[in-house]
C-alpha cells in the first residue's frame, strides 16, 4: 500500500515519518515519582519490541526522577506534560528524546518560547497531541460539539503557535474513543499537513474491546497509507499493547516481528486437543522475536495446506499430527509429543537463522 508522503523527524534512534517503518509506541502506567518502577516498566517493554515509551511527568518531583529513569533504560523516552511549561524544561535537560504537549495550556508565548529554543537546542521533537476530551471551550461552542473538524482545528492552532518561532520538529495525534470520529480527524488532517502523524483510539477500553477498537481504528488509516507510529491504549498493564500493535503491523504485510500463529477454529472433524495445544504453543513462544509463521491445525481438510505455507506447523490427525517445516512433512509424532516436538523444530529453526 502506498504510504503517506510526510516530513521527518527522529526519536532518539527511532526515525518517524520521511518513509521509515511505522514504529510502536507504549506509555508506562507507574508514578513516574518511583524511579525504579517506571523504569523496570520501560525495560520490560523494550524486550516486547517497544520502540519509544511515553510517562506521564505531572509535577516536579516526576520531572526529577527522569534522570534516573534515564540512565536506567535505552529505548528513546517521550515526556507527557500538561500545563506546568517548567516541568517541559526539566524534562528536556534530563535528556528526553521527545515531548507530548499542547502549547496552547502550557503558558503564555513566552513560555512556549522557553520550551521551543531548549528543544531546538537538543533537537527534541515536539508532538502536538489533541483528544477529542479535551478540546478548548470556543471551538466546541464554534462546531456544535466534539467535531472531526474541531480536532483537526485545534491540532493546527498549536501547530501554528509552533511555526510562528520556525520550529518544524512536529509530529500529531488526533485521538478519539469514538473510531468514526478519529477515522475523520486524521483523514483530514492528512490533507492539511505532512507532518507525520502518530495514530491511536484512545480510551480504547480493556483488553477485548480496546484491542478490536484498536485495530478497527489503527488498521483502517494504515490501510490507506496513514500513519507514521503508532500506540495501541489498553486499560491495564502496558505489557498487551505492545503485541497488538505488532499483530495489526504484520496482519496488514507492514512489519514482520515475532510468531504470527494461525491455528484452525476447531470444528467435528478434529482428533486432537488443538485448543489446549495452541494455547500452550501460543504461550510457549512469546518469547520469540524473529519473524515466524506457525501453523496448528487440527484436521486433514484444511491442515496440511495451511501448515505447509507456514515456516513450521502441525497438522492433526486422530491422536497423532504431522510436524511441518517448511512445506515438507518431517514426522508423525503422537498428539502427547506434539507441542514439544514442534518447539524443538521451532527452535532449530531460529539457530540456523
């Protein structure tokens, strides 16, 4: 699919928009305050595959603790601020790579000012980051309500403010629970600017509901060529966005990270455990990063085709299955030995790259 054309800008050492691969966000979910916390946090995401990670910097005691969670973590950090355009600077001079800030509620010009010449001076990119629950009194009173319009005004307001002091290190969001509505709002401002955009439903809900919003909303616009990173918002521990985004990067042929498991629904005609198999394979290999295709099917119809396209697969048979691996049948084992034999073969496989 063709891809948006948009300007460039780097996290740290993650590259965003300018035609580089979309990249995976996550935002942490401890108190910032705790160092340490927030930290083990990052780090646990950055094993996920985690690009950049966001956290919240409310106060000053927040702002204090990010040269510590600095040290502590390699993946590039984006500091979340509202209001306070102090706490922006701190963030800054303990070496964030990036900033998520509305410089319409952070102070006057000025102030905004202040925070422009230190980021320019640490080539910190800026993202203006509009939620349709947060938007300012006069352009709701000016759309009748929460508009895709509205939010695409507001984001352009900002953007605006930052140009005005020739500052061009932009990126947007435009985020919205309601799919429809945030679908809008990036179409629009997609035929507004090319600063690469940073694509998400936020308030997506928990781990069902928001994962099939998330990849609704996200997979939709990736489809159409927009959007340069993205973040998938669970309600819950962080740990699960990061395999979603994954999973809508590689459903949609963007990018190849970890297991894709494709597994047979089950009907009457299977012989074998397939769903206590392709749980437990699911689980086993969630530790595995390089690309692969898995294939657990239970039963000869659709099984040997489909395990055969795969890297490595099972094809189930009445009490025994078919190990695959790379569209040539290696053995019969019975249904006992099936998951462990399939890691062994999944495991040869990654040492002989």
């Amino acid at each position: 699919m063709a891809r948006r054309k948009t300007r460039s800008v780097a996290i740290g050492r993650v590259r965003i928009g300018g035609g580089a691969p979309v990249s995976v966000q996550s935002m942490t979910n401890t108190d910032t305050r705790d160092a340490a916390a927030t930290a083990a946090q990052i780090n646990e995401l950055a094993v996920l595959g985690c690009e950049i990670v966001r956290v919240a910097v409310p106060d000053r005691e927040a702002a204090e603790a990010l040269p510590l969670i600095r040290r502590a973590v390699d993946v590039p950090l984006v500091a979340d601020i509202h209001f306070d355009h102090r706490l922006a600077l701190l963030a800054l001079a303990a070496g964030v790579d990036g900033l998520r800030i509305n410089p319409g509620n952070i102070g006057g010009r000025d102030r905004v000012a202040a925070v422009v010449a230190a980021a320019r001076h640490r080539s910190v990119p800026i993202r203006i980051g509009v939620n349709a629950g947060s938007l300012e009194k006069d352009l709701l009173n000016l759309h009748g309500g929460v508009t895709a319009e509205a939010m695409v005004e507001s984001a352009m307001r900002h953007v605006s403010m930052l140009e005005e002091l020739n500052y061009f290190q932009i990126k947007i969001s435009l985020k919205a629970s309601d799919v429809p509505l945030m679908l809008k709002a990036y179409r629009l401002m997609a035929d507004r600017a090319d600063y690469p955009l940073h694509v998400g439903v936020t308030e997506a809900g928990a781990l069902r509901a928001g994962t099939v919003k998330s990849a609704v909303g996200i997979g939709i616009l990736l489809s159409e060529g927009i959007g340069d990173t993205i973040r998938v918002s669970l309600t819950g521990h962080p740990r699960h966005e990061v395999p979603v985004a994954y999973d809508i990067l590689r459903t949609l042929g963007i990018r190849r990270r970890g297991v894709e498991l494709i597994s047979c629904p089950t009907c009457g005609r299977t012989e074998i455990d397939l769903i206590r198999i392709a749980a437990e394979v699911e689980d086993k290999l969630r530790h595995v990063t390089e690309p692969l295709k898995v294939a657990v099917m239970g039963c000869v119809v659709n099984g040997p085709g489909e395990a055969r396209e795969a890297d490595v697969g099972i094809a189930g048979g009445k009490g025994v299955g078919l190990i695959f691996r790379s569209g040539q049948v290696i053995r019969t084992v019975p249904e006992d030995r099936l998951v462990d034999e399939l890691l062994a073969e999944i495991e040869r496989l990654r040492q002989q790259g």
